[in-house]
C-alpha cells in the first residue's frame, strides 16, 4: 500500500508537469480562474451520475431500491479509492452489505458479475465511439488514437463472443464452471479448507442462471444506466475544461475522456491514481490546450470523479454502521 501511494503521488507531483511542460505552481495558479458557478455545476453533474449509474445496480439486483444502490455505490468506490486493488475490498463491503439485507451468496455474485461486467464493457466501447466521433468531425488523428481503439475493440470483441458462446452453449457452459470448481477446490485445500466440489459446481449453476436472468430481463435497464452515466461524466469533464478556459469539440472531448476511462482500468494503484491523471492531461495537451490549464482542468475533473467520493462514501458508510449497530437496540 505504501509503494503504490508513493508511486501515485511521484506520478502526481513529479511525472505529470513535465508530462505535459508545465510547472506545478503554474497548475495551481490556474485555479483561481475557477468560479463558484462553475463548481456548482459540476456538483450537480456530478450527483446526477451517482444517480444514473444506480440504474445500472438496480437493474443488476432485482429488488434493490435506489437508497440501497447509492450506498453500494458510494461506500464501495470510498474503499476502492484508498487502496491498491482496492476494487476487492469494496467487493468485501457490498458483500457484507448485500448479505445483511438477506440477499443470498448466489445473488451477490451474480450482481458483482454483472456490474463489472458494466464497466469493462462501457471503457472498452468509449474509444471506438470516440475515434468514429472524431472522423465524423474532420479532426486529425494520429496512430496512437487508432491504436487504442484498435486494442479496446478487439477486447470488446474477444469479451461478447466468450460472453455469447458461454449463455447460449450449454456445453461450453458447463465445462468453463466444471474447470472453476477445480480450480477453486484445488486453491481451497491450498489453504486449508475442503469446499464440496459438487455442491460448489451447483452454486455455480446457480449464479450463472441469475446471471442470463438478469441480463435478459433488465438489459435495457443496464444500458440505459451505463450509457446515461458515461454521457454525464464526459460532460463533467468538459465543464471541468470549460472552467479553465479550455475550448475543445465534443469529439474531441469525448476522446480525451476515453483515454481517462482506459487507464483508470490501471490497478496498480488507487482507482489508476497517477497513470489517469497524466495520460488524460497529456491527451487535452495534444489537442491544443495549454499545458497548465490542461493539467488543472483533469485535476478538477478527479476531484469529483474520484477524490470526492472518499469523504462522502466514508461519510455514508459510517453513517451506515451507526444505523447498523442502533438496529438491535431499537429492536430489544
């Protein structure tokens, strides 16, 4: 953890002024262009997406009401952006979360597949839909935007063909939770433990089958929710821009935002913490912007896209426990 927080902040500090040829008291002396118009606005953009993504973890869990949705959202994205692999410890908390509302296992993981599922799915198809944006705009491209849609598109692709042969070929089907459930039995002797393989390949089954539930009856739901989302959060970014006298076309900030998308995908630290921050600036630099203002703006952007929801998800998630623990006392 100490590592991976150094690594951010050398990144943060260090790599991202003279990613872009700046200087960090010209990034700071940027913000005072800022105006308390301008923060509203993003606030509310802001809130409108925690609200529009949790359609997509509603649609994922049949019966979860909105309140609950925004917790699993807050609370677990408050853990994940603290740590390393933070991801699994915010999987840990919803699963307490879940469990504590009588959701059973197979449900849980079912929704923990099916919201990933969400998200890879939406950074993979942000770059392909930006490069077609940004042809239909005259703008000039060079390699590097092919590249990374040419890379996004075939993991899109790869991931919906696994995904289609995998629901609709029993076979295949069967084999790939046959091979896990060795592979899990095998990794639970490694520490200790005797999981009944049969009765594991039928929990197995079982999620799968709330899986393509799921999916066949709360698509649009999901969609809906993810596209909605990602609209929000690049035009967050644009605001963000905007704020710093930043002028781009839609095209070519939806490009800049899916270069963000992508390499938040890095784990190597906190919520890609570092590598986001300085890719992302470098890409609003190679579309023209000023090299301060650029680094400013993405800075701004972070604040709410990631910063933000450790206060306010650690804020809601103690609020959580209390509740928690108040509940027996009520109850006697």
């Amino acid at each position: 953890m100490v590592a991976s927080v150094a690594a951010a902040a050398v990144l943060l500090v260090y790599v991202l002024p003279r990613a872009v040829g700046t200087t960090l008291s010209a990034i700071a002396s940027s913000f005072s262009t800022v105006s308390f118009t301008d923060l509203a606005v993003m606030t509310v953009l802001w809130g409108a997406g925690l609200f529009v993504h949790s359609f997509v973890l509603t649609g994922a869990l049949p019966g979860l009401t909105r309140r609950r949705a925004l917790t699993l959202n807050l609370t677990g994205s408050a853990v994940a952006n603290v740590l390393p692999f933070g991801g699994a410890a915010g999987m840990a908390l919803n699963y307490v979360m879940i469990r504590s509302w009588a959701v059973s296992a197979a449900g849980f993981a079912s929704y923990t597949f099916v919201t990933n599922l969400c998200v890879v799915i939406v950074k993979l198809t942000i770059p392909s839909v930006a490069l077609v944006a940004l042809l239909v705009a005259g703008a000039g491209l060079n390699s590097h935007w092919g590249a990374l849609a040419a890379v996004s598109a075939a993991a899109l692709g790869a991931l919906v063909v696994v995904g289609v042969v995998g629901f609709s070929t029993p076979r295949w089907s069967d084999r790939f939770v046959d091979w896990l459930a060795r592979i899990v039995t095998w990794a639970g002797r490694v520490v200790g433990r005797q999981p009944d393989r049969e009765h594991l390949v039928a929990w197995l089954r079982e999620c799968r089958a709330q899986v393509g539930d799921v999916l066949r009856h709360h698509g649009r739901e999901l969609s809906g929710g993810m596209a909605g989302y990602a609209i929000l959060q690049a035009v967050l970014l644009g605001a963000s821009a905007h704020a710093f006298g930043v002028s781009m076309s839609p095209a070519q900030i939806l490009a800049v935002f899916a270069v963000d998308r992508v390499l938040t995908l890095a784990v190597l630290t906190p919520g890609g913490l570092g590598f986001a921050e300085t890719g992302t600036a470098a890409a609003l630099v190679a579309f023209g912007a000023p090299a301060a203002a650029a680094a400013a703006a993405v800075l701004l952007y972070r604040g709410f896209t990631y910063a933000l929801e450790i206060p306010v998800g650690g804020t809601w998630l103690t609020g959580w426990l209390l509740a928690r623990r108040l509940r027996p006392t009520a109850a006697r």
